[in-house]
C-alpha cells in the first residue's frame, strides 16, 4: 500500500524538477538508491527529460551526478523546487 501511496505522490507532482526533487529528497536514503535509471523509472518520465533536469540542478548547484549517480549537495535547495 504504501509503494501505491509513493507513486500517486510522485504521479500527481507537475513537472519533471518537482517529480526528481521528490524522489531524491523523500525516497533514497543512500547514494545507491540515487541511480538515475532507478529515477527515470520510478517517475515515468523519459530519460532525455531527466537528463535535462539534471543538467539544470547541477548549474544551480543542489545536486551532483557522478557517473550514473546523483549527489545532493543543496538539501534545501531541492526542497524548494516543491514549492
């Protein structure tokens, strides 16, 4: 139940920065769990589009991607694409 609770959250976000800042705030616990193609999936938008929102969250300076993994360096940053 609680899986189907997570995915209407994320689901009923509006933009792909609010879906990622969700989950990377709310759902990983560890750097492993910040995989991006776990992301990409998790929020079932593609993955050009994650990509560039990554790309922007880096220029802002809330996050780091280092190979295939995201580091968040800006926690309240990211807590500020949610409104």
């Amino acid at each position: 139940m609680a899986k189907v609770t997570k995915k209407i959250e994320i689901l009923s976000l509006k933009t792909v920065r609010e879906k990622l800042a969700y989950l990377l705030l709310y759902n990983s616990s560890s750097l492993n769990e910040n995989k991006i193609s776990l992301l990409v999936n998790k929020i079932s938008v593609s993955r050009e589009a994650v990509s560039r929102e990554i790309s922007k969250m880096q220029i802002d300076g809330v996050i780091r991607k280092k190979d295939n993994y995201i580091e968040i360096l800006d926690k309240e940053g990211l807590e500020s694409y949610l409104g």
